[in-house]
C-alpha cells in the first residue's frame, strides 16, 4: 500500500531538463557579473585634481626616514657608570675588612680581592644593592623602549 | 608584481625620498576617498579625512611590517579616522535637525532607458541609501576587490557580520538597480 502511494506521487512529480541546474547557476552568476560591472563602471568616486599636490606640500621638508636613537642615551650610561662606581666605592669602605693601619694602596690593592668576594661573601646588603642597581638599569630600558614604540 | 612596486615605493620614502609617496598617493587616492566618502556622505569631510589618513600612513610608514598589503593597512587607517570623524559629527549634530537630501525624488526608474551620466547618478544614489559601513563594504568588496578576510581587518567587524551586511547591501542594490542589473546580465548571458 505504501510503495503504491509512493509511485502514485512520483508520477505527480515533473522532471526538469538535464541542464536545469547549471541555467540556474549561469543566472545567478551573471547577476553577480552584472552587479560588479555596474558598480566598478559607476560606483568609483574620485578625489578632487590638486589632491595629490595639496598633500605633498603638508609633507615638504617631512621624512618618513627612521633615524635610530640609542635606547640608552649618553646621560643615562653617565649615571649607570656613576652607580657602578658608587658600588665600588661602597665595596671598598665596607666590604674590606680596613682599618686604619692599612694605607690607601693598601685597600686599592684588595679592591680586585673585594669584588671577587663580594658575590662570595657580600652581605645581605651588598646584595640588594646590587640587585637594586641592577632592576633600575632594566626598568629605565624598559621605560625608554616602550615609550619610543608608543611614538 | 603591484605589490612589488608598492614595497619599493615604500622602501624609497623609508630611505628619506619623501617624493616616492606620492606614487602611493596617486594609486590608491580614490579608494581612499571612497571609502571615507561612503562613512562621512560629504565631499570636503571625506577629502579631508583621506588626506588626514594618507599623512598618519606617511608617519606611522615604518610600523608597516608588511604583514598585510599596504592597501589593506591604508584602508584600515582611512576607515578608522572616517568613523572617528563620523562619531565626532554625530555628537556635534545630535540636536540639530539635519539631514543630507540627496535627491528629492525617491524613486528609481528603469535604469536601462537611461544615459551613462544619469546612471551613475542612481548608481551612486543606490550606494548612499545603503547604512555607511554597509557602502564602505560594498565598495571594498567591488571596486577595490578585497576579500572577506581583508574587510575584515580593515573594519575590525567579524567575518560573519562581513557577509551579513554584504549579502543585505547585495540584495538592497539588485533590488534597487534592477533595471539596469536586468539589461547588463542580458547582455552578459
């Protein structure tokens, strides 16, 4: 009784030509054509004539040219050494067992001795210094080269 | 090969030949101007924010890694100092009773019975009745040819809401151009 059903409907069901789908396609494509060659025949718009020229004389004496400047600047490297020296000072008045019998070539002397030893046997204080120094160097690089990708 | 005609010219004015610019400036002006003219709808404010994109671009050249076609970079650039501007004109004009007329007469007529003159006129009238982001696709998509990816990075839109508004801009013109889209489809099949 079903498949019975099933014929009677087929027979009620109108084929289409074997090229049905590809006329469908054409049609459709070809509006999709007919779209783009109107709109690129008479969509465009056009910048004013002296545009170029009004542009150019806002950009004279302008230069795109990248002129690289160092991260550290010659004052930050000055006071970089400054602290360097700061910290050999401080290793020198501290992390020497002087007194003051000893000459001052004396202390110059061990002053090579001192900084070898200071990552030996430096104190908890030695170490923070250096570690201060050491982050301060790395935020102010830092600081200078996100601010310049920013620019 | 257009790409690499645009890295050389890019190259000379990174190398201090700010004269090379304006090679750049003559390719890609009108795309520019378009796209900011389909956001703003006026003349002077969209020449005005073309020029303002093409100078942040000539500033900001050497951030060009080149990742993308410079095109796609640039229009990005015209897009966003459009919308900004649009945004900034919006507020200024939110009380007033203002509107851009464009033609007092609404109605599009058989197109294929018209000169090419006139048809540009209901063409360019077509574009403008489209929502502006939708106009700045569309053009995109037809005159300039970027792909859905491009558009995508230049309008910061998803992919998805890209192809929304291009198949809603699509059926807005066919239906709109009908009868000038009717003669040139004719004429294509």
């Amino acid at each position: 009784m079903e498949k019975k059903d099933k014929d009677i409907l087929k027979k009620g069901l109108e084929e289409t030509s074997f090229d049905f789908t590809s006329k469908v396609m054409n049609q459709l494509n070809a509006e999709e054509t007919a779209l783009s060659n109107v709109l690129s025949k008479h969509g465009a718009l056009e910048t004013s004539p002296d545009f170029t020229l009004q542009l150019m004389s806002q950009l004279e004496g302008k230069s795109a040219k990248v002129e690289y400047t160092p991260v550290i600047s010659k004052t930050m490297w000055m006071g970089i050494a400054a602290m360097v020296i700061g910290m050999v000072v401080l290793i020198f008045a501290f992390g020497t067992e002087s007194n003051s019998e000893y000459a001052v070539g004396e202390n110059l002397k061990n002053l090579s001795t001192s900084v070898g030893s200071f990552f030996t046997q430096g104190s908890t204080f030695m170490y923070i210094l250096f570690a201060a120094l050491i982050f301060s160097i790395a935020l102010v690089v830092e600081q200078r080269v996100s601010h310049k990708e920013s620019n | 090969m257009v790409e690499i005609d645009d890295k050389i010219y890019i190259q000379q004015v990174l190398d201090g030949k700010t004269s090379s610019f304006t090679c750049l400036v003559d390719k890609y002006k009108d795309m520019v101007f378009t796209v900011c003219y389909r956001i703003l709808r006026q003349r002077e404010d969209a020449e005005d924010a073309a020029q303002v994109s093409f100078i942040k671009a000539f500033n900001n050249l050497h951030a060009f890694k080149g990742g993308s076609k410079y095109s796609t970079w640039l229009y990005t650039i015209a897009y966003r100092t459009a919308i900004s501007r649009s945004q900034i004109k919006k507020v200024d004009t939110v009380n007033e009773d203002f509107h851009i007329d464009i033609a007092t007469d609404n109605s599009f007529p058989q197109l294929e019975a018209l000169k090419s003159q006139e048809q540009e006129f209901y063409v360019k009238k077509a574009i403008e009745e489209l929502p502006e982001i939708d106009g700045a696709i569309i053009s995109l998509f037809y005159l300039d040819e970027s792909s859905i990816q491009e558009i995508v990075e230049i309008t910061g839109l998803s992919e998805s809401n890209v192809k929304v508004k291009l198949h809603r801009a699509r059926k807005q013109l066919k239906v709109n151009l009908e009868g000038l889209l009717h003669q040139e489809t004719k004429s294509i099949i």
